[in-house]
C-alpha cells in the first residue's frame, strides 16, 4: 500500500508522541495537573505530546497552520493540522488504559488525512481521501450489522457545560439500552470513533464534542464505509454533537434518538 507523504508525517508525529505518554505513565502521581475548568484537566504530557506534534510536522511542512486542543489556532493556510495530543486525559491521570492520540489533516476545508493512535496497545488506525481506512496496514470497514438489534453501541456521557443536557441524554441512553446488545462509555472520543471505522463497535453517538475529538475519527470511518452526522443526521462539520456508524445502524440511532433531541441541540 502506497502511504502519502502527510500521512506518513502524521503518523511519526503520533508515536513519538506516544512514546511521551506511555514514558510518564510510571509516573504519574508527580505529573503537573492544571484545570482547565471544571472536570477539564490538562496535564504536562499533554502539552510536551502537543508540542512533539506541532514540531515534527513544522519541520516537514512549515508553512501548515494548526488547530490542537492545547495550544488553539496557529497560523493561516490552506492547510490545517486538527490535532489532541491526549484524548482520555481523565483516564490516563487514573492509570485507566483508554486514550489515544488523533491528527487528522485538512486541505481548502477537507478532511484528507487521518491518525489515530493507541499508544499502549500500539494500534494505528490511519485514513487518506479515497484510499480506505487501515489499521496497522491491513484494510478495515465498518461493521454489517444492520438493525439496532444485538448491535453494540459507544458513547459519551455530558460533562462539564454539557450538563444542562443531562435529561435528554438519559432519555437517549434509556432508549438505547431498550433497543441493542450493550452500550460502552471508554472515554476516549477519538478511539470510539475508530473502533466504529474498525466495526468493533456499531455506532457512536455524543454530546458537545471538539473539532480535534472528531476529525481524524470522522476521515475514518467514512473511509471505512460508514456514515457521520448530527444527531439530527444533517451533515457533520467538525465540531459539536454526533452520531457515527455504519449505514443501517446510523440510520436506526438517527431515529431513535429523534424523540428525544431537544430544539437547542438539533443545530449541531
């Protein structure tokens, strides 16, 4: 399989900021921890694994602008470098082993590129534009399930700002407990979204997400087969609420989450 050169460079750029995250986690009760707000934390791996990131792909490709969840916005082009450098950071402050790192590349206002890493199972879910999703070089799709019976769900629970939604996601949980095989919660948006590409799991759905949760995820699992949307199934533009699955199951969580999506989140 023929690997473009941004992929290639995203790539290095995840493990070596893995390797960062896996070397700190012997360590961690002396790791520096500050809140960004309230259950938001950011730790000093997060910033060193950023930094790692944003330094190796500058020195390949300089004039790239960025969005990572650290540091915001950096630069003006065409091309921009969507990048968490640790997305779980509650887990990893536990010890709890589900984080991941995710870049994904975007050209004139298109997902191209897509890494997601798993740095202590060492998987590599990757994705290029009209060339499949791969993890560890070996092609994957979404899966053939294809009604929300015995299908196996992930998700997200409300946190932080997202708490006024608590009602209505319950409501959404309550009916997807009703309705499939099991519901998961891991905590890592970004390895949600690529077990979907990778039919681990059958769909995903959330509340309140970032750009740099979704866009290496997203790449993924359109790339695999699979659909992306609003939880109203209007087009996903990076960003907000989500649902991800294959054809039939996002289909089906379309609709049986309809009921119980309040006015304010059917936007995005």
């Amino acid at each position: 399989m023929a690997v473009h050169a941004l992929l290639n460079i995203a790539v290095r750029a995840a493990r070596n900021a893995g390797e960062i995250i896996v070397r700190s986690m012997n360590r961690l009760e002396s790791l520096q921890i500050t809140s960004k707000g309230r259950n938001d934390f950011v730790t000093e791996i997060d910033q060193a694994a950023e930094r790692e990131i944003i330094g190796h792909i500058r020195k390949h490709y300089p004039n790239h602008a960025f969005l990572a969840e650290e540091s915001g916005q950096i630069g003006e082009s065409e091309t921009v470098w969507i990048i968490d450098p640790l997305d779980g950071t509650t887990n990893f402050l536990h010890g709890f082993p589900q984080f991941a790192v995710s870049i994904a590349c975007r050209h004139r206002g298109q997902l191209e590129h897509a890494v997601v890493y798993d740095p202590l199972r060492q998987e590599i879910f990757t994705a290029s534009r009209g060339a499949g999703a791969h993890l560890d070089n070996h092609r994957i799709r979404v899966s053939k399930q294809r009604a929300l019976e015995g299908a196996l769900i992930a998700t997200g629970f409300p946190y932080r700002s997202n708490l006024r939604y608590l009602d209505a996601y319950l409501a959404m949980l309550r009916t997807v407990m009703e309705h499939t095989a099991g519901v998961r919660r891991p905590g890592s948006a970004a390895l949600d979204l690529a077990y979907v590409a990778a039919g681990r799991v059958d769909a995903f759905w959330e509340i309140g997400l970032k750009p740099w949760d979704t866009a290496a995820g997203t790449l993924l699992i359109q790339e695999a087969g699979g659909h992306v949307g609003t939880l109203t199934g209007a087009p996903y533009a990076q960003g907000g609420n989500i649902i991800a699955g294959s054809p039939k199951i996002y289909a089906a969580l379309v609709e049986a989450l309809a009921p119980h999506v309040p006015e304010s989140l059917r936007e995005g």
